[in-house]
C-alpha cells in the first residue's frame, strides 16, 4: 500500500503546486496583450485548472482511505464510512483534511463560473481569488503530518508552508511556462514573442527568489527532522571539536537513513534543474531581444530545455511525496554505509594534518581558479585549442586531487553504528551499571585503571589501548559499541554481543566517555577558567531527606517535582521548596561527604546557605560509600536514594594532575565538592586533603562566592550539554 499513498500523495502535491503556479504566472503576464496565442495560452491555464482540483479531490478522498485504515490498524477500514467519520472528527488530520477539501470545493465553483465572473469582476481580480485560494490550500498541508509532529511545531509548520510556497510559485509554474514557450516556439503569433520574453523575464526575478527561500526553508527542516543536536556534545571536547561534533552529527543523517537518501535525490535532482535553468537565463534568454522574427531555433532550444526542466522537477515531487510517508531521520536509526567518515575533530591535533589539510586546500582552489579563467576567457587569445584543452585537464586533475587528498586527510575508519544513536541516556546509574560491567569483562585486558596494563595484556600480539588518553573520546559512541559488538578490527579485542545485552554495551560506552572524561578533568582546580566550560557530567535521579524526588537537571532548571510536605505529611506538587525564582537555573554545589572527615564543611555549608541561594546556588550532599547520613539536620537536600550510582559516577572526576589513580574509580577521597553552573557545567572542584594550596581554597567560602558570582555574569557560552553520549 506504500506505492498507492506515494502515488496519490504525489497527485495532491503536484496538482496543489500547478494551480498556485499557474495563477501566479498569469498574474506576472502583461494584463493588455489580447493577441491569439496569449487568449489562448490564458483560456488553456485556466481550462486544466478544475480536472487539475478534481485530481487533488479523489487523490484526498484516496489518501483519507488509506489513514483511516493506517490509524485502525484494520485493512477493511479503507471501506468503512464511519472509521473516515471517526478520522475526521477526531484527528488533526482530519480537520486539516475538511479546511482543505472546503478550499478546493471553492477553487472549482469559481473555475466552474469564471466567465460570468470574469465579465463582472474582470478576470484579473478572479485570478487573484484563485491564487489566494491555491495559496491557503497549499499552506494549510503544514499543519499535519512531519510539519505538525516536529517540534518546535510553529517553526517547522512556518519552515513547511514557506517551502510549499516558495516550490508552488516556482516548479507549479513550470507546465504553464513549458506551454507559452512552445507557443512561442510555433511561431504562429509574430505578437507572443516578445509578450512571452518580457514574462520570462519576470519569471526569471520570481524564480530567483523562490529557489531561495527553498533553499533556506529546506535547510530548517532539514535540520529539524534530521535530529540534528541541538545540546553541546556531553564530553571534554574544545570548542572546534565540539563544533566539528555537531557538524558533522548533522549531516550524517543524509547518508545513514531512508529519509535522508531521499533528501539526497531532491538535492542532486534540484542541483540539474538549477543548471538547466542557469542554461536558459545566462545562455539563450539574452539572444530572445525583443524581436518576433528570425528566433525560432532559440524559442524551440527553450522548450527542449523547459521539458527536461520540468520533467525532473515532476521527478522532484515524487520525492517530496515519498518524504511525507517515510519516517523523518529524527526518529529513525541511522546505519552508516560507508567505511570511513570524515572528521576534523578526530584528525586535526594530529601532527602535520593542519599542513596536509591547507595545502591541498591551496591545491584545489587553485585548480579550480584556473578552470574558471581559462572556461571564461574562451578561445580567445593566444592558447590554442589543444593547449586550452591540456589546461583544462591539468585544472581539472588539480582539482580533483586536492579534494582526495584533504578529505583522505581527515577520513577516519567508520562501521554501521557509528552514527548509532544511544538507547541508554548519560546518567549516574547508567556509568555506575558501566563500570561494573568493565571491571568483569575488561580489565583483565585493559587493566583495573584502563591502561591496557591488564594480566592478559603481555601475552596480546598488540598492547591493549590505554583508555585513559584523549583519543577515547575523539571515538563516536557508536564506534565503541560497534567494537564491543563485533570487535575491533586489526586487534585481539573479541566482541561481547554473546556476554551482554544492547542495553548493557550502551552502560560500558557511557563509562568509557565518563572515564575518559574523569581523566581530562583532572585539571579541574577550585577557581574557574573564565569563559570557558567543558565538562557536561552525568544527570542523576534522586530522593532526599524530605522525600522530595527530582533530578540533578530539574533542580537546577528549577523544575516542578512531587514533595512531601512535612508539616502534612500530604503529597504535593509544587515548585521545589528550597528554589527561589529569581534566576530561571541555579547553579549547584555538588558536595560528595565522610564523616567524620566532612562533618564541619557540611555545618559550615548549611550556615551559609542563606547566603548560597540568595546568589542563585543551590547545595545538593551526596554520602560516599560506606557513609551514613549526618545526625545534623541540613537545611539542603541531602540525597537518601540515588546516592550510591551518583558517587560511583561522579568519583571518575576526582583524579588530579598529581593523583591520577591505580584503579578505574580511583581511590575514593573523604570529601569533593564540584561546581556546576546554570547551563550544566562543571566548572571548578575542591578537593581539600589534596595540597597545601587547595587545602584552604573553599574553606574560605567569600572565595567560593566569588567564583559563583563570576560564573553568574557568564553569557551561555555553549548550549547545554547534550542528555546522550555521541
């Protein structure tokens, strides 16, 4: 039943967008040329537009068959009235369906009584009706389907019905132009040419600017429905690895998903009827002059180019029809089919890439220089024709291998998964599952702090990696759980789709990205860097001393959460107590306690507090293991469940430049606070037993408040770090 949706999809589509063109170019035409062919050419436009309205009728009515059976689930439904009453009545779509039908129904009882309406309102005010009518039937198709089911809905309905348009005045114009022109071309009106020529002049300036706003509204949804990140990677990258990441993120989907194979062909279609309409404005449109006689070989070079034009437009729309059926790569898997991947963020601290890379950049921009001169400058000149040919050739071939030679430069290998997006979000619980994970299967290899030091490692024709340097997360997380599925390729590393489950390997790569990152924060220090955050850490779910439940993203956004009211003892949905709402997100002081090692910070902490949140920071504790809760009533949350995945997470970022640590948690300190600012960052951490100048460094807590003051006049530098590992 696919090919049947597509096939009636593309009927609607393509009978929408010829009637908005084809009122739209009657309208451009000069309003006083009443000769032959231009009565002709109006009376012919105008005469396909009801069966044009009858098409998009029975092709509604088709597909209003095809989503009643769709929504029930039930075959037969394509035959039952009261499942199309109940679409109907009851969906979106239905009532999207009804406003459209009802604007078609109109269109044909005016095209139905144009004449008497065109001899009292004149037919120039009838056409604009009409246009104005194609133009809300057309616009109104973005409120359903992928237009009203992505979000934000009121930039990807705006996005959709600009496209439609913009595609409508443009390519629907594309049959009425194709009939003038050949017209033209017969040659039996001497009057039409130049009528005809003016037109496609204006054309031209109309077109001009629809492929743009094509362009523009096609790259909004593009990236609306590609899932493109709009969070910053949840790693340790700098900010051209970030970049790079999200870049290189976004266009991934184009090779890896159906939905955008197809976008693929709509944009390689579209590049040739760009060129062949470029033929036509910059090679034969100038010879058209204003002359009727002696131009028939240009007229018919016209018409054969406006076919083939239309031809792959029609084409075109056999795509956009198919897009509408075919599940957007937002929400589909994507499946890498090539062997390598390009990415700058994973070559460019290599030695000499940056050199490789600007060199054959050099290369084939001057390759392409030469070709642009020596294609403008003609045959003129002193180059004869078998030396304009070698330099072309010789342009060309410079061309082409500075291309292969940067891209090669910056090409990585890539498997299927590698673009995999993850099943498991980037939270304590998940690295927590993770490290458990590694320290069964993993480090007899790899060793107990991932230095590939493991007791099987010497007896490996290859050492293990050492997970503990950058390179670890230069990987996409796809990569890693295509190794851990399958293996490594060129290694002794064996899979272990046999040992764990997805959801299992997905906890392992959530781990490695946390351990990686555990080892770049190691220049963490208790004053910030300004202007510069990094490090998203792991979100967390957790209940505290007032049987409050929440999240480590939700308290600091401020979000609503159940609480328990202890005057009460009644459940209640409220804003969380212990927020004010003077700032949209707090930040927190994270602060991870011993006792009796941490007893007098958490009474200092909890006398300051007032103060804490008066500057917008909130305090969340969390016991280290083996550590009870404190005896002391703290007026912050101090978190009861949840506790013992947080501090598993969060000791992978305790290590330090002087104190790296011998096994994958590392050696746990009696006491770490971390600072993390309104978007979600950490941006500072105390670790007082560690040297005599962090000893005292958050002791002193005017210190600590000024680097939260400091944070708090920060811009957001970055988008907030991304839920998921990529």
């Amino acid at each position: 039943m696919e090919w049947l949706g597509t096939m009636l999809r593309w009927l609607q589509l393509t009978s929408g967008v010829v009637l908005l063109g084809g009122f739209a170019l009657l309208l451009l035409a000069p309003a006083d040329h009443t000769s032959p062919a231009a009565t002709r050419w109006r009376r012919v436009v105008m005469a396909v537009a009801p069966w044009l309205l009858a098409l998009s009728l029975v092709a509604a009515v088709g597909l209003l068959m095809l989503q009643a059976a769709s929504v029930s689930g039930r075959g037969e439904a394509v035959f039952e009235g009261a499942e199309w009453l109940r679409l109907l009545e009851r969906t979106r779509y239905g009532a999207v369906w009804q406003v459209r039908q009802a604007i078609a129904l109109l269109m044909l009882l005016l095209l139905l009584a144009r004449e008497p309406l065109f001899t009292r309102f004149g037919e120039r005010a009838v056409t604009v009706a009409l246009l104005g009518l194609a133009v809300a039937m057309n616009a109104s198709a973005a409120f359903s389907g992928h237009g009203a089911a992505t979000e934000p809905v009121w930039l990807a309905g705006t996005g959709h019905a600009l496209h439609l348009l913009a595609a409508g005045a443009w390519a629907g114009a594309l049959p009425a132009l194709a009939y003038g022109v050949y017209l033209a071309a017969s040659g039996h009106d001497p009057l039409w040419r130049p009528m005809f020529a003016l037109l496609l002049r204006r054309f031209s300036l109309l077109a001009t600017i629809c492929v743009a706003l094509i362009v523009a509204s096609g790259l909004l949804i593009t990236y609306l429905q590609f899932g493109a990140p709009t969070r910053w990677p949840a790693r340790s990258d700098d900010l051209l690895g970030g970049l790079m990441t999200v870049i290189e993120r976004s266009f991934a989907p184009l090779l890896s998903t159906p939905f955008g194979l197809q976008v693929l062909a709509k944009l390689v279609l579209l590049a040739l009827v760009l060129l062949l309409a470029a033929r036509i404005r910059w090679v034969w449109m100038p010879r058209l002059g204003s002359g009727a006689h002696g131009q028939g070989g240009v007229w018919r070079a016209v018409a054969g180019l406006l076919r083939v034009e239309l031809g792959i437009v029609m084409l075109i729309l056999v795509f956009a029809a198919g897009l509408t059926g075919t599940l957007p790569a937002a929400h589909d898997q994507m499946v890498w089919p090539l062997p390598f991947r390009l990415s700058i963020a994973a070559n460019w601290g290599q030695k000499g890439v940056a050199l490789k890379v600007a060199g054959a950049a050099l290369l084939a921009l001057g390759g392409l220089a030469v070709l642009w001169h020596t294609a403008w400058s003609g045959a003129g000149g002193n180059v004869t024709p078998g030396g304009r040919r070698i330099r072309l050739g010789a342009a060309a071939l410079a061309t082409v291998a500075g291309l292969v030679f940067g891209l090669h430069t910056l090409s990585v290998p890539a498997y299927p998964d590698t673009y995999r997006r993850t099943d498991i979000s980037y939270n304590a619980v998940s690295v927590a599952r993770g490290a458990a994970l590694f320290s069964r299967h993993c480090i007899s290899c790899h060793g107990a702090g991932g230095k590939g030091d493991g007791p099987l490692a010497a007896r490996l024709p290859a050492k293990p990696v050492d997970l503990t340097e950058p390179h670890t997360a230069l990987h996409t997380a796809g990569d890693l759980f295509w190794w851990l599925t399958h293996g490594k390729p060129q290694t002794a590393m064996p899979g272990f789709a046999q040992e764990m489950t997805p959801e299992q390997r997905w906890d392992v790569v959530n781990f490695l990205r946390a351990f990686s990152a555990g080892f770049q924060a190691r220049i963490l220090t208790p004053q910030i860097v300004p202007g510069q955050p990094w490090l998203g850490p792991p979100d967390f779910d957790f209940v505290d001393q007032f049987e409050q439940t929440g999240s480590l993203k939700t308290y600091r956004e401020n979000k609503e959460s159940k609480a328990v009211s202890r005057e009460s003892g009644i459940c209640q949905s409220n804003p969380t107590p212990l927020l004010n709402e003077e700032r949209e997100n707090k930040a927190v002081l994270l602060v991870f306690y011993s006792l009796p090692f941490s007893e007098q910070r958490l009474g200092k902490l909890a006398s300051a507090y007032p103060q804490l949140r008066a500057r917008d920071t909130e305090v969340l504790s969390i016991a280290l293991p083996g550590t009870k809760p404190p005896s002391v009533r703290l007026p912050f949350p101090l978190v009861t469940d949840g506790a013992q995945e947080a501090a598993a997470a969060y000791l992978l970022f305790r290590r330090t430049l002087g104190n790296a640590g011998k096994t994958v948690l590392g050696e746990v300190p009696p006491h770490m606070e971390l600072l993390i600012d309104r978007f979600g960052y950490v941006r500072a951490r105390w670790l007082p037993q560690d040297g005599e100048e962090q000893n005292d460094a958050w002791r002193d807590l005017q210190f600590l408040q000024r680097q939260i003051e400091q944070i708090h006049r920060e811009p957001a530098i970055l988008p907030p770090p991304d839920e998921h590992v990529h």
